[in-house]
C-alpha cells in the first residue's frame, strides 16, 4: 500500500529532489503544500501533525475515537460561529475540523459494515502503529534479552557459588593466617610472616593470571571463555593453600586437627569423645564429659587462651555434622566454662570462643552460625563475677540488647518509646496489691510467689497463655482489644480469657527485660493448659543469667500431673529416660498418692510428682503419654490423649452452653473415655469452657539457686476441689 503513493526525497547527487515509491518507515504526506495554503482550506486552523497524535494527547486512542465519532447537534441554547462544530470531547466543545467520517465512507473488501465506529477504530489503530512502527520488533527483541539476561545471572551465580567459593574461602583462610595472633598455625608448628606472604603472593598471581586468561578469551566465542575460566581456576586450586601437617580440610572450612587428652586410661581425641558424647545425651552429654575429664583446665594450663580456645572450636567443628550440631556443642563448651570452680582463665576461654565464633559467622561465603541468646548468655554469665571482665561483660550485654531490638522489629521499638514517653514508674509495686490487680484479670488461681528487683515468680493459672505470638496464636492483643477485655464480665471461674501474662505484666507497669525478642520478660514458658510457677525477668542482667542457670541444668523444676492408675502397681519411685521431640530426656517421679475408683467399672487415678533433669518442650506429657515412658497420659490433655476438649465457640453461646449445663438441660454428648474415671474426675469435664484449655498438670516447685528463689506454688481451687472428692 506505500509502495502505491509517491514520494517527494532528495536531494540525489545532482542537488536535485526526485519521487520514489512510498516506504512504510516513511512519514506521512501533508495534504498542503504550505502552512498557509492549510490554514486557508481549514477556515484559519492549521491542522495539527497526525503523525504523532496518539502519543501527544492523554489517553491517546480513546481520545481520538471519541472525537472521530463525537460530532453532534449543539444542545438547545448553545449557539455555534460559523465555521465550529459542537463535539463535547474536543476542549471548549467547539472544533473547527468538519466530521470526517460518514457511514458507507469506505467498502470493506469482506464485507464489514462501514459504519462510523469501525472506521474510526482502524482510523485510531493506524495512527497508533504511525505514532510507534517499531513496537513490535522492540517488544520482541526485549523478550529475547530478557532470556539472555535470565540465563546469563544463572550461569554467573553458579560459578560464584561452585566455583569461586572454595578459591575465595581458601584464600580468606591464608590471609588470616596473617593477623595479630602471631601467625600462629595449630600445636605442632607455627607459619611465619614471611611464609604467609609468600603463599598469598602466589594464590594473588594465579588470580590475576587467571583474570587476563578470561579477559583475553572474552573475545571468542562462549565455550572459549568457559574453557578459559575452567583452566585458570584448576591452575589456582591445584595447588593445596596450607601444606601444614595439623591442618586438614572440613567441608568449605579448614580445621586443626584435634589434640590428643587422657580420657578413661585411653588416648582419645578430644573431637572424638565429644562427637559420641553429643550423639549419646547431646549439650547435656558434652558439658559433662568436658566437666569430668577437666579439658577447660588441662587445656589453660598452657597459657595461651587463644591457642586453648582454638583447640576447642576446632574440636567443635570436627565433631558436628551441621550447623544446628554445631551451635549447640559449641554452647555446651561454654557452658562448661561456667563451672562452679572456674577462674579468670576460663572465662577468658569463653570470650575467645565467641570472638572465634563471630570470626566463623563474618565469613562471608561460609556463614556455619550465629551466636544467638543462649550463646551470649552463657559468656556474660562467665565474664561478670569477675571484676577484670566488667567491661566486656556490659558489651556481651549490649550486644544481646541490640541482637533482640533487631530481632523484635518496629513493634516492641514503638511499644519501648510510647513507655518512654508515658514515664512509666519503675519503682517496686507493693506484691499484695499487684496480686490483687493480676487475679482481678485472671481469677483466684494466680499468685506472686516471689518478687525482687530481678525477677518475679508467679504461679500461672489454667487456661492462660503466657504471651501471644503470631505463629501461637492470633497476634499480639491491641491496647482496643484488651480494653474490651478488661472491661469485659468475668468468666464462670471469675477470669477473663486470652490476655496473656505478658500483656497484663506491661500494663501494670512492671518494668520487664527487653532481651526476649519474643515476649519481653519470659525466659522459660508454661503450656496454656499448666499451671504453675513461672519466671518473668525483670532486667535484662537478670535474664541473661536466668537463660544461662536453665541451660546449665541448675533450675529445679518439679510438676505435679495427675494420671490413670495402671493395671499393675508403679514403682514408688523412678527414672524415665526417653527421647523427646528426638532429643534426649530425663525425669525423674515419684508417686505421691493413689485414689480409688467409685466401683468396679471406675478406674483409679494416680498423683505423680516428677522432675524435669532436662528442658524439653512437653517433657512431663510425653514422659508421662509416651509407651516409653509411663504409658499413662495426663488426664484431660488434649494433645497426648484421647481427651477431646469442647470445641471452640463464641463466648456468648460458650456462656450459654455452660448455663444450660448448670441447669441440667445440655445436649446428650457422645461418652469419652473419661466417664470411667471417678466421679470428681468425670463430672469436671462438664464445666469446662470450650476453647479454654486446662488439664491436671502443676508446675509446684522452682528452685533457682542464683536468685535466692525457692517457691512453692499453691494448687488451683478446681485442683483442690478434686482432690478433696477423690479423697472422700
């Protein structure tokens, strides 16, 4: 069709302009010669360049539809100069061209009728591929750098990541060879100054040679460059970075060989009986089999603290088989550290080993672990009673403040300004008078066990969750919701639902620790269906050595759990020693007293007291559940029984459903193996208020040496009620 019309092109060699036939990449031909000759067809306007007209007004194809096919008659009372035309989309509603499109204007070869819209649909299309020709061709080129450029990151990340990482870790390792420790290389031999020179001189050369190799082949095609990067890189790596005997590889990381110590009248290597002491009781195993053999002692003896702590990270790392196993067998070593007879020497230990832990972490392309809580927690407990180590124990502090204000996010750095900013009074609140205050929110069940500038100890009703998390349950409770809920009517037992311990400690205006990126203050946590004594710290010094006394096992924690009696007798007393959660766990029981069923088809009940000698989650209910332990579930435990607590419903039918059930009107229910328990035992299921979990297990006893704490938590009245009934 352009081919069709001839154009005005030059000028040709001669100076001469000369027509041609029409190329689409041509612009489109003025109807006039010259500006005035269309002014003077148009009636004084000159029309505008259509070229470019969809790309020059807002909502180009729209716009130009709508006034191709906007002319009308002027509506009653506007009055129209001679020469304009009314058409609402133009500005000003008046426009001098005349319509140019009639119906029947052009023939359509399949027949299309040509009415006014369909003309001006492929007038407005044309235009838009005048204003643009090149469009398609560039979208389809894009579409292809796009894969190109696609390929091309997958193809450098692979080589960055498998290919360059061992030369670059390899590398780093050499250059740190160089630092202030004095060049130092393992037991057996040292590397001068010189020699580490020497080598990462070499590996520098080998590099830039490699460089040049691919710079040069860059030019050639593709499998050139590739096979110049392959070649210059086997030419790097070929050569070992650190012939030194004691050395030898782990994965991405090289390691001292472990030293030799004395264990049981046999030569062993330290990272052996460590590796079987973990897989056997994991950091429970390794704090005592480093405790026992005195390793921290033997190996302080040489004087060097930083030698003696790269001896054990070193071991550390030869005996752990990821990351996870790692983290933790390096806080068991810590944790050995803090022994009762340690001195200045070991706890300079435990320094070196978190700077060698950070040194690990920093590498970039080997990242093994992060020191966590745990980890600051156990080197601040080693480093503040002594008062050479004060300043670097009030850093570990601030790190771990630090560590949790990231770790919190914006919420808890708001919830802290908006505290600032009210004033909040720190000053100690009379305990009786707080008491009152926290049973008026949780009913009778909650006591204040112990309160001190450090910590306090609460016994923590049934039912009620210790803080609320948005992997637990459904987020945090707003200052609006918990205003409804403290205005709210109490519930049957006088307690108002779902406001955790947490929330209600804040909104009394106890001053909590802020170390706990989770929950302020909570150091160790309670099931929602326990009760019992808990431990909230009230500073951060205090959390950090309450962390550290529960992972060395110096926390005496004994429940009370009520359970089926067996068809033959328990022992009096016992040790159940059995994985939880796939990890190793010890309790130890002791039967306190067993009741009686109320005929012969009534089972018994048995009061169980047992000690947690580890820290797992649930560990008295799976002891207690598991057919390696007791086989006998705790009573009403939803989750290791065949208990099916009452669905959760809304408050107002749960109220209902509970008034009903007062009146003797309830629902026929389908019987649970509860109904062949004693009467006490049976008849408390009814009451139970659905969604509010609760079941017969008693946190009693924490005894925390370190703070002076030794409590005794009262039982719940519908504990107490029970076992009144069993025994009468």
């Amino acid at each position: 069709m352009a081919s069709e019309v001839d154009v005005v092109d030059g000028p040709n060699d001669d100076g001469e302009m000369f027509e041609r036939p029409g190329k689409l990449t041509d612009p489109l031909p003025s109807p006039y010669q010259n500006e005035e000759q269309g002014r003077l067809a148009n009636g004084g306007a000159l029309p505008p360049d259509l070229s470019l007209m969809v790309k020059a007004r807002h909502s180009g194809q729209d716009y130009l539809f709508s006034i191709l096919t906007g002319y009308m008659d002027p509506p009653a009372g506007k009055e129209m100069m001679p020469g304009l035309y009314y058409n609402p989309y133009f500005p000003g509603s008046a426009i001098a061209m005349p319509p140019p499109l009639q119906d029947d204007g052009v023939e359509y070869e399949d027949g299309t009728p040509a009415t006014i819209s369909q003309q001006a649909r492929d007038v407005v299309q044309f235009l838009n591929w005048c204003a643009e020709p090149e469009a398609d061709t560039r979208k389809k080129d894009a579409l292809t750098y796009m894969v190109v450029l696609g390929i091309t990151a997958l193809m450098t990340g692979y080589y960055k990541r498998f290919r360059w990482s061992t030369l670059k870790t390899s590398l780093g390792k050499g250059i740190n060879l160089l630092d202030e420790r004095g060049f130092q290389a393992g037991r057996s031999g040292t590397v001068t100054e010189s020699a580490g020179l020497i080598i990462v001189s070499q590996y520098l050369t080998k590099m830039l040679t490699m460089i040049a190799l691919l710079a040069v082949r860059s030019v050639h095609r593709g499998w050139g460059c590739a096979a110049a990067f392959q070649v210059a890189r086997n030419s790097v790596v070929s050569t070992p970075f650190l012939p030194h005997p004691s050395r030898r590889s782990i994965g991405h990381h090289q390691v001292l060989a472990s030293p030799i110590i004395s264990c049981n009248d046999a030569e062993t290597s330290l990272a052996k009986i460590i590796k079987e002491a973990y897989e056997d009781r994991e950091t429970d195993g390794v704090q005592d089999i480093i405790r026992a053999n005195q390793v921290v002692e033997q190996l302080s003896t040489k004087g060097d603290v930083n030698a003696v702590a790269d001896e054990l990270v070193n071991a550390a790392v030869e005996a752990s088989t990821s990351n996870k196993s790692l983290a933790a067998i390096l806080n068991a070593i810590l944790a050995a550290c803090c022994d009762s007879n340690r001195s200045e020497e070991t706890e300079s230990v435990a320094l070196a080993i978190l700077e060698l832990i950070d040194e690990m972490h920093d590498e970039e392309e080997s990242s093994m672990i992060e020191p966590d809580i745990v980890t600051l927690s156990l080197v601040y407990y080693s480093l503040c009673n002594q008062s050479s180590h004060k300043e670097s124990a009030q850093l570990i502090l601030e790190r771990a403040q630090q560590m949790s204000k990231k770790a919190a996010g914006s919420s808890r750095r708001r919830a802290l300004a908006a505290e600032r900013r009210k004033g909040i009074n720190n000053a100690k609140l009379d305990t009786k008078e707080a008491e009152k205050q926290l049973q008026s929110v949780y009913g009778p069940d909650i006591h204040i066990l112990h309160d001190s500038d450090d910590l306090i100890v609460l016994s923590k009703p049934a039912g009620q969750v210790c803080y609320h998390t948005k992997k637990t349950s459904a987020g945090k409770i707003s200052a609006k919701r918990k205003k409804m809920k403290k205005g709210a009517a109490p519930d049957d037992d006088g307690s108002k639902v779902d406001i955790s311990l947490e929330d209600c400690l804040l909104d009394m205006n106890f001053a909590l620790s802020t170390v706990n990126p989770v929950a302020r203050g909570i150091v160790h946590r309670l099931d929602r269906g326990t009760s019992g004594c808990i431990c909230v710290a009230k500073s951060n010094e205090a959390h950090l050595k309450l962390v550290a006394s529960f992972f060395l096992r110096r926390v005496t924690k004994k429940y009370l759990a009520i359970v089926r009696s067996p068809s033959s007798p328990l022992q009096q007393e016992g040790v159940i020693d059995a994985l939880v959660g796939g990890k190793p766990a010890t309790s130890k029981y002791r039967v306190v007293s067993t009741y009686h069923g109320d005929g012969p088809s009534s089972q018994g009940v048995t009061l169980l007291e047992v000690e947690t000698l580890t820290g797992r989650k649930h560990q008295v209910r799976v002891h207690c559940a598991e057919s390696n332990g007791l086989g006998l579930p705790i009573i009403f435990d939803p989750l290791y029984s065949s208990f099916q607590p009452p669905a959760p419903v809304s408050r107002r039918k749960a109220k209902k459903d509970l008034q009903r059930n007062k009146r003797g009107k309830a629902d026929n229910t389908e019987e649970t193996d509860q109904s062949s328990l004693p009467k006490a035992i049976s008849d408390l299921e009814g009451t139970m208020v659905p969604g509010q979990e609760r079941f017969f297990l008693h946190a009693q006893t924490l005894i925390i040496p370190e703070f002076d704490v030794d409590v005794q938590a009262p039982l719940p009245e519908w504990w107490t009620a029970t076992l009144d009934q069993l025994e009468r």
